[in-house]
C-alpha cells in the first residue's frame, strides 16, 4: 500500500477511538487523529523513506514530515503501527497547538518531555487498546514498557464501559513520573529533554504546496 496510506490507515483505525486523553494542557483525541488523517492525504504532512535514519519513524515539526525506514513501514504489525499512533500525536501537537497562538494567547511551549511522553502515551492506549502485544518484563524502565503501564488502568476502566467518544482520561505528572524518568534516560532524549519541543504549525496550506 505504501507508507502514505499505512500512515492514513493507522490514524483512521479502529483502537485510535480510545486515544483521547490529556496531558500538560493538550487534548489528544481521535478527532485530532481522523484530521491527521485527512492533512497526510492532502499532503499538508508528507510521507518520505529514509533507510539510513537511526529512528525507524520520525516526525520532522519544522517540515511537516513523517520519515519511515521504509515504504512498508505499519502495513501488518502492531507495534509499527503504535509507532506510527506515536509520531502522529507529534503531529497533532504540531498542527492544533502551535506557540505561540493568535486562538490561544495563554498555550505555553512545552518541554521535548512532555511532548514525548504524549506521543508515548499515545502509542500505549492504540495498543492496548487493539489488545495487542506489549513490551514484555524485559523492557522494564524503557519509556514504551513505562507508557503501558501507566496507561493500562485507565484504558482498562475506559474500556469496561460502553463505548461513546466523550471520555478522555486525564494524566497527571503523577502519573506518568516513571514514563518520564525513563525518558530522560534514554538514548535519544537523555541531552535535549529539557529543551523546548518544536510547535510551529503546518506550513502547507494546499495539495502540492512547498
């Protein structure tokens, strides 16, 4: 299908219903996700391959570009496709919450942090969400096992319920205090954590914009 359409496909899916939470003032939310969905399809965000990246997905804020290690990239398997869900959360706190503002004076920068620690929360809720595999014990204090497990109850009481889009469970610092501990230890976040992510808005307006 092509990493276009993996992507499309990803962000319009089934578990993507129960991606709606908030953290550190931002509303990550399905809607948030279907209209993703629709600036990939239009090409406000482009999809581009890169085998020589060290990341197997990234999110690029100042080029509105998600970069796959290859075209199949989250055609099959889950956890491709939960990486997909976690450079999309990237995407929307690029595209709706843009600082500075002119609809929201009082948005704030955020810290590469709390940015990641969304993006991770997101990808934990697809996949518990999909019911599907989680890192095992092994990956204990890594921020994709530490993402799960602070997700997991509140999915859990999500999910018991009948289904209805209005709820949004809420995450405290709290919360997510081992996620986030795991990534200022990381590899790729342990020298800029602390650094203000990068929040700019989409620059194409049009199809086949620059």
């Amino acid at each position: 299908m092509g990493l276009k359409q993996n992507v499309i496909n990803a962000f319009i899916s089934l578990p993507v219903r129960y991606v709606n939470f908030t953290f550190a003032n931002r509303l990550i939310s399905p809607m948030a996700y279907y209209f993703a969905a629709s600036y990939v399809d239009s090409g406000r965000i482009r999809c581009a391959t890169d085998a020589t990246q060290t990341d197997r997905v990234t999110y690029d804020p100042v080029n509105d570009v998600i970069t796959a290690v290859d075209n199949s990239f989250g055609e099959r398997y889950w956890d491709e496709k939960s990486v997909l869900i976690h450079e999309g959360a990237h995407a929307i706190l690029d595209a709706f919450y843009p600082v500075p503002s002119a609809n929201n004076s009082k948005l704030k920068t955020m810290l590469v942090l709390d940015d990641e620690t969304i993006a991770y929360l997101a990808g934990a809720i697809y996949l518990l969400a999909a019911k599907a595999p989680t890192p095992g014990s092994s990956e204990m204090g890594k921020p994709a096992y530490e993402a799960v497990k602070a997700a997991k109850p509140k999915v859990e009481v999500l999910m018991a319920k009948p289904w209805t889009g209005c709820d949004t469970m809420a995450f405290s610092t709290q919360d997510v205090k081992e996620l986030q501990a795991a990534i200022k230890k990381h590899e790729f976040y342990k020298n800029d954590w602390n650094t203000i992510a990068t929040h700019n808005g989409l620059r194409r307006s049009t199809t086949g914009a620059p």
